[in-house]
C-alpha cells in the first residue's frame, strides 16, 4: 500500500530489489548460496545505504 501511495504521489523512495535464484536440485546447497551471496553483497554496500556490516 505504501509504494501505490507514493507512487501515484510522485515520489519514489530510494531502494533496491534484487532477486536471487539459481538453478540447482539440492535446495539447501541453493539456499546457503543465496545467503552467502546476500551476505557478501550486503558487506560490499557503503553504510550509507543502511547496510551496516
């Protein structure tokens, strides 16, 4: 409801989707590289973003 609301305001508030797949048969080995891969992207990102390591 919040990103209809600003949207059709005219504002956009900054943010980032990124999405995370992979294809792989064995779920857990695709879900713990997917989380060492959000980890590590979030530890790239400056603190200014509001990703504080």
């Amino acid at each position: 409801m919040y990103k209809s609301h600003t949207g059709c305001g005219g504002e956009i508030p900054d943010g980032i989707l990124v999405p995370v797949s992979s294809l792989d048969r064995n779920i857990e080995k695709a879900f713990a590289m997917h989380s060492r891969f959000i980890a590590d992207l979030k530890r790239a990102m400056p603190g200014s973003l509001g990703f504080e390591p």
